[in-house]
C-alpha cells in the first residue's frame, strides 16, 4: 500500500513567522509530487509542483529528497491568508502511463495577528 | 489544465435512498478520479473510473455501495447507494492533467449529509 504521511499539525504560528511542512512517501517509484491547498469547505487546488532542483514561488519554496523520500514547503513572512490545510501528494503511474495521486491527510497551518 | 463541473453541490438525503453525483469536464481525460473527504481527513480514493471499462475500486469500497458511470470521456457519475449517516461527507471529482508532470484538477465538491 503506497503511503503518504505528513504532521497533521495544526501549526499555530504569527504572522511573519517562517513555517516548515514536511512529508513523506513510502514508493521510490513515484514519478511526481506536489503541494496543494485547501480553504474550508473547498476543493484543494495546487499550490505548487515539487521537483528534485526545488522551486520557488514568492514567499513559497519546495523541495524534494528522492534518496530520503521526503518533500517539503517552507512558507516565509506568513500571512493570515495562509491559514489553510496543505496537503501533500505523490502521483505513482498507473496502467496505459497515466498516474493516480496518493494525498496525505494535509497539515493545517493557523496564522494569528 | 481542466474545467470540472460537479453537482449537486450539496444534499441532504435520508437514509436508505441514493444520490447520483455527476461530474462533467470541459476536455477528454482519460481517468477519473472518485475521492471522499471525511470531516477533518484527507482525501480518500474510492475508485478510478476509465471510460469503457469497469471501475477500479480501492479498498474498503465496492460496486454495489459506490456504483461508478464513466459512458464518454467528458463525464462520470458516482451513485452512493443505501445511505446511512456513515456516508455522510464530502465527495469529490478528480481529473488529472496531461503530460509527464501531472496536476490534479478537482471539481467543487459534493457535501452530503445523510439523515
């Protein structure tokens, strides 16, 4: 059974603060990884992909660690907007080279004033 | 990327009837994904639906309670079938994206509440 494990948190942090997500995957085979966000009472959508180089979106900085099966997002200068739940998933390919994305049970992030 | 449309949006049903959640996306896919949302969880697969073949159910899901349509490549539809409170939850619709590094897409979601 292909695992996804991240601290479901809730991370309370003010705002400004610099916050760390971590996740874990059990299948080295995984061809992709991801970090979506989810508001309350709202679909996830895509925060940002993950890929072995890292990447950067503004305040938002992910990486990944084939060797040690491990992914991250660092959030920096936290904003109250950011209070979400992240969720962290690994797609594994499936038949006929499509995949299917395993989620994690999301960390939850409280940013207070 | 991916349009889908998902509906009901909501429902409030009693227990021992069905619902049939539909879901429509604005480009051919080939799979499509069925997830449910406990209060406070994650999301949980439920099945792949490929079109003209039948369903993929993962564990601790099966056709009879979650019978799965997928007649084209634009549209599935999930029945959950003989409701009990248990079922009541949030379900979802998922598409992935197309190339090597796929995306999921999600439709807005189904909240039922079973009474």
């Amino acid at each position: 059974r292909k695992e996804v494990e991240q601290d479901p948190g809730p991370f309370n942090v003010p705002e400004g603060a610099t916050v760390a997500f971590n996740c874990t995957y059990s299948n080295s085979a995984s061809q992709s990884f991801f970090w979506y966000r989810q508001d309350c009472r709202k679909e996830p959508k895509l925060l940002m992909s993950v890929y072995s180089s890292g990447n950067e979106d503004g305040r938002f900085t992910a990486q990944l660690n084939r060797a040690s099966q491990y992914i991250s997002l660092l959030i920096r200068d936290s904003k109250l907007s950011d209070s979400a739940t992240y969720l962290c998933v690994v797609n594994d390919e499936a038949s006929g080279g499509s995949y299917i994305p395993t989620f994690g049970r999301g960390t939850s992030l409280i940013v207070h004033p | 990327s991916a349009v889908i449309s998902q509906k009901p949006s909501r429902d409030i049903c009693q227990r021992g009837t069905s619902l049939t959640i539909q879901c429509q996306v604005d480009s051919q896919v080939t799979m499509m994904f069925w997830y449910r949302q406990q209060p406070g969880q994650s999301l949980t697969l439920i099945a792949t639906a490929n079109q003209g073949s039948e369903a993929t159910y993962e564990s601790g899901f099966v056709i009879d309670k979650f019978p799965i349509s997928r007649p084209n490549l634009t549209f599935s539809t999930l029945t959950v079938s003989n409701m009990s409170p248990e079922d009541s939850s949030i379900y979802l619709c998922s598409v992935e994206g197309l190339g090597l590094v796929t995306e999921a897409f999600f439709g807005q979601g189904t909240r039922l509440t079973v009474v």
